[in-house]
C-alpha cells in the first residue's frame, strides 16, 4: 500500500464512527490515521513523546466529534478537517 492509498477517506468508516460505541470501527480509525496524525505533529517539530500525547488528544477529540460531522468530498478532504 503506498501513502496515497494509505491516507485515502474511508467514507463507510466514517459512517461507521457517527456510533461511537461501535469498538472494531475506532480500532480500525486508530489503526489508520494514528500515523498520520503522528507524522503531522513530528512535521511541526513536536518531539517523539509529545508528537505521542498529541496523537492521543486527536483521537479523543474525533471520538467526540466525529458523530456529528458530515464527509463531503466537494467540501475538501478528511484529512484537512482532522488536521
């Protein structure tokens, strides 16, 4: 899988993850955007651990956010509104 791939929206995850009680979903949403978010962090220059703690404050933050959020593609891409 190259990075593009990698990063690519998974619009069915997403709605998937307006239940945030749904386990397997937010294992598979840590699973694929963790290193994203980690490398965004680590590019503005927050160290290892840091970069670490910010991983985790994302993910919590999505978990209470994400129920609400609409994906629309033409609106731009998930990636911007997680940064």
């Amino acid at each position: 899988m190259n990075e593009e791939s990698a990063y690519r929206t998974r619009v069915t995850l997403l709605q998937k993850l307006k239940d945030n009680h749904d386990d397997s979903a937010w294992s598979d949403f840590a699973y694929y955007y963790r290193n994203y978010i980690y490398n965004i962090a680590r590019r503005m220059n927050f160290g290892h651990d840091d970069a670490n703690e910010i991983v985790q404050l994302v993910l919590l933050k999505s978990w209470k956010k994400l129920g609400e959020f609409d994906y629309d593609s033409e609106k731009g891409r998930f990636r911007g509104w997680l940064c």
